[in-house]
C-alpha cells in the first residue's frame, strides 16, 4: 500500500502576513516552515505504516512550489516519509487554487496511491480542505 501526503512550506505563523502590494500575492520572503496541520497528516501517516495492520509499504511526501518548498519536503522525510515529490515549474509559479489542485491532482494520478492525506488547511491562506 502506498500513502501520498500533500505537504506545504508556509510562512512562519509567528510573522505577521502581509501583501505585496506590486502583485497583490501574499509576500513570502520571510522564514517558513511546514505547514503544521501537515504535520498531523505525516504523523497519521506513519501510524498506519507501523501500525502494519494495512501493510503500508511507502509514504510520499508530496509538494508543488518554488525551490525552497524543498525545505518542507526535507522535514517531512525527516518526520518518516520515505521519498518525496517535488512539482516546480516557472510555468506554476503564482498558480491560484484550482491551477495548483490540478497540478497536484496529476502527480497523484501518476503516483496512483491507495491513500491520500493532508492536513486540515493551510497556515498561510487558510484555504480549507
């Protein structure tokens, strides 16, 4: 069984947010961390893993985003996954919701889990799952 994780580098919650006023985007130049509701979702990944009643044989941590979304994915193997997928195109950059579902949605396709789990919602948009 394999389980795909969907995993997001968002900006620190203890820095106050804020909009770029020239592109109207969330500024995100400062730290950033994962998100921490995907942190639940690596956690209740791993649980089913050593749990072995399911047989999960992998979990992939799974992101889209600039470079240093890359980060995000190195926490999540340091939290149990055992690989990560990276989605990074200049042609994704500043994707809205439905462009990045899409694009997500086709990694998933590709990696044809038996399972797919996120966290709750994003820290940084709160865009709900």
């Amino acid at each position: 069984m394999k389980i795909c994780v969907l995993v997001k580098e968002v900006p620190d919650a203890a820095v106050e947010k804020r909009i770029n006023a020239s592109t109207g985007r969330l500024d995100r130049s400062g730290e950033k961390n994962l998100n921490p509701f995907d942190t639940h979702a690596i956690e209740a990944a791993m649980q089913l893993k050593e749990g072995g009643a399911l047989g999960v044989d992998e979990v992939v941590a799974v992101t889209m985003g600039p470079e240093s979304a890359k980060r995000a994915l190195t926490k999540a193997v340091s939290l149990g996954a055992d690989r990560s997928l990276h989605l990074s195109d200049d042609a994704l950059a500043g994707s809205d919701v439905n462009g990045t579902g899409y694009a997500l949605a086709k990694a998933l396709e590709a990696e044809a889990p038996d399972l797919v789990l996120l966290g709750q919602q994003s820290d940084d948009g709160e865009c709900y799952t």
